[in-house]
C-alpha cells in the first residue's frame, strides 16, 4: 500500500502535523454534511477516516502514543 509506505517514511511529527489537518479537514466535511450542503467531494470523508485509522495504527505499532 503506497500510502503506508508514505506514513512511514514520516517522521513522527509528520505524522502528527499531519493527522491534526486530516481531523480538521474531517470536521470541516461533517459540518458540510450536518447544515444539510453536500461536501465538495464525498468520496474524500471516507479517504480521510481511513488515514486518520492507518496514522493511529503505524502509532501504535511504533508505540507511540497518540495525541488526540
């Protein structure tokens, strides 16, 4: 999977930095979606939920603890 290669090649405030944009993008798209407007692109809720799991995932792999 190209995009876990990716995640682990991140340093872990890469990942950091990056999980925190994936959460607000998230709650920008759930807001969209709650007033009742459709998101831009609905097919990227999804994409976004799904790395925000493989941020937490490779965390706990590395044991890390998560943040959030």
């Amino acid at each position: 999977m190209k995009q876990m290669k990716e995640l682990r090649a991140n340093s872990k405030e890469e990942r950091a930095k990056k999980l925190s944009e994936l959460q607000t993008e998230l709650m920008q798209a759930r807001g969209q979606v709650a007033t009742g407007s459709s998101p831009k692109n609905p097919g990227r809720v999804r994409s976004i939920k799904r790395t925000i799991a493989r941020i937490y995932t490779l965390a706990r792999q590395k044991g890390e603890e998560k943040k959030a």
